[in-house]
C-alpha cells in the first residue's frame, strides 16, 4: 500500500545518502525502520484503548448506580427527554 511520511531537507538527505551507501532504497530503509520501531513498542489492548477506558464511568457523581440504571433506562431516558423537550 503506497503512503507517503513527510520530513524535514535534513531528514531526507540523510535517509538518501543511507539507502545508497547500504545498496538499499529509500522506501526498504523507511519500511525496516519502521517495522523495527513498532517491533520494540509494547502496545497492549489496554495501551491502544487507554484514551477510551473509563471514559464512560459505569457511575458518574450523583446518578445511580450502574445496576439500578440498567433495570430503569426507559424511565431514566424519558425523564431526561421531558427535561430536555418539554410538552405543552
């Protein structure tokens, strides 16, 4: 899959002269060093989701807890629905 990395003159000087002193290309150098930095990174499923998890409190201040919330839902959303668009 073609992708394209931006990088400074500098960056890119260096990546060229590299790849011709190694006999590689440009594209096999950024490709291995790219497969050897994600090899090194650790990344489990609690790291990838870390932004995610306990975004949504199972029992945010004031409201009920998470067991109580589930049995009632329909009467909790109406509530919430009539506060929000009252009717006449």
């Amino acid at each position: 899959m073609p992708s394209s990395v931006r990088m400074d003159n500098d960056l890119q000087v260096r990546l060229r002269t590299y790849a011709a002193a190694s006999e590689r290309s440009a594209s096999e150098v950024v490709r291995a060093a790219v497969t050897q930095y994600l090899n090194q990174q650790s990344l489990t499923s609690s790291l990838l989701g870390e932004a995610l998890f306990g975004k949504y409190r199972s029992q945010p201040d004031g409201e009920l807890p998470a067991s109580e919330r589930s049995s009632d839902r329909k009467s909790i959303l109406r509530a919430r629905m009539l506060q929000k668009h009252p009717r006449p």
